[in-house]
C-alpha cells in the first residue's frame, strides 16, 4: 500500500486537511494496518477490492465511505487492487456537510450513497478520472460547492477546537469559562458538532504533540520527552499512548508503525 497526501485548495482548508490517496494496486498481498486517531472525520471514495474497517465493530468498505470521530486505534484491511482517495474535514466540517448529530458518527463507517446526494455522481467522475491531478480537481470543485457557495455560521465547538489547539491548552473547565458556558453546555455542543467530547479531542490532540515528537526518536526517555509536563505521570502518559496505538511507546519505537504516522501526520 502506498500512501500519498494532497492538500485541498487553500480556501477550503478551514474546511478540508486534505486528501490522502491509498493505492495497493500493485500490491502482490493482503494488507493490514493500524490507524490512529487524528481529530478528523472523513469521506473515503473507495475502487476495485474493497476492504474493510475495524473500529468497534468491522465494516466492509462501501464504494463511499464516510465515518466520524475516531477515539482509539482500530483497523484497516486492504487487497491487492485495492484504491481510495480520501477528503480528511476538519473537526466541525462534517456535521456543516450533512447537518447531522456527529455523535451518532463517532467510531462508526456509513455508506455515503445512502446519508447524502451528489456523491455518486462525485465517485463516478473519480472513477473516469486518469490523474491524481485532475482526481483533487475535481474534489476541489465538489467541497467548493458545499462550503464556499454556502454561509456556514462559526459554531461554540469551532471556537472551541481553536482554543484546544493552543499551546497552552485550559482545562476543559478554564475552557468553558473562556467561552463564558457551562461546561455542560460546552460538552453537549461539542458532541453534538465534533463527535468528541471537549476532553477526549484535547487528549487526540496533545497525543499528536506527542507523536510528532516520538518520530525522531528511537528510544523513550520519560525526562527527556518535551510534553511530559503535560501529564500527571508516566502511567498516564503510557494509558493514552495505548489507547491511541494499542502499543507502549517502546513496542511503538519498534515496530515503526508507518502507516498510522502517515494517517496522524497528515
């Protein structure tokens, strides 16, 4: 499997990270890979062998695929012939593209031709498609239409996720009082626009601190890691890291789990 990311149109990355291509269609066997979870939902248009995902249950991969927030490592199975190309939407994006509860997305695979109209017609293009180029384009027109033609009005949780991504990240109950809510209400709004709650996505996003640090690294020293400050102790640390890799950090080191750092990264 070979993994490639695309960035969206600068104007549509308030919206969209991008596009992440995952081709095995030279690939000579089945393959299995740990994914992590990155603080993105996404639409996955999804050709030939189709695979399937491992989450909290298995989903074999609809010819679209759209999942929500992602709390813990899960799975995903592709074949030889096998090819995806991906939109990875930013925290809110996805309940402002289906005007859904993203509660009732989060750890769950939907198929995308039956929850919302116009994909279809967006994966047969890809499919006639000869270019990466001219594939990227083409999505680029589509989530132009859906978030560029339409007012989108700035919600709690996006002023929310803008605030956890500071370096110094409040608690979630400085948090709430930054934004002069409840906590209550804040929980109940962030479920509701992201999926997470306002706690678990601070987690996802301060693991992704931690590994992007890790990547240089090949061995782990707990006094030397730059964001052990941001935990209570090590046993915390190593219970987060399991939870988002299903490795400790040493077997993680050793295992040099690509696939999940490319997903993460991007």
């Amino acid at each position: 499997m070979v993994f490639q990311f695309h960035p969206a149109l600068k104007s549509l990355q308030p919206f969209l990270k991008g596009y992440l291509e995952a081709d095995s269609r030279l690939a000579n066997a089945r393959a299995s890979h740990t994914l992590f979870p990155n603080g993105y939902s996404g639409i996955f248009f999804n050709f030939g062998n189709l695979g399937k995902l491992a989450i909290k249950e298995e989903y074999q991969t609809p010819a679209v695929s759209i999942f929500g927030q992602i709390d813990q490592c899960f799975e995903a199975v592709h074949w030889p012939g096998a090819y995806s190309l991906g939109a990875l939407l930013q925290p809110t994006a996805l309940s402002k593209f289906l005007r859904e509860d993203m509660a009732a997305f989060t750890n769950r695979a939907v198929d995308g031709l039956a929850v919302r109209n116009g994909l279809r017609i967006v994966y047969d293009q890809l499919r006639e498609a000869t270019t990466i180029e001219s594939k990227v384009e083409r999505l680029n027109r589509f989530f132009a239409e859906v978030f560029l033609r339409t007012p989108h009005t700035s919600t709690l949780a996006d002023a929310a996720v803008s605030l956890l991504h500071q370096p110094l990240t409040a608690s979630i109950k400085g948090l709430a009082n930054q934004l002069r809510v409840s906590e209550r209400h804040l929980e109940i709004q962030f479920k509701k626009y992201v999926g997470l709650s306002p706690k678990t996505y601070s987690l996802i996003v301060r693991f992704k601190r931690m590994e992007q640090q890790l990547q240089a690294k090949s061995t782990v020293s707990w006094q030397q890691l730059g964001f052990a400050n941001d935990y209570y102790d090590q046993n915390h640390f190593i219970k987060d890291f399991r939870r988002f890799t299903g490795h400790t950090p040493s077997d993680y080191l050793v295992h040099n789990l690509e696939m999940g750092r490319s997903y993460l990264i991007h």
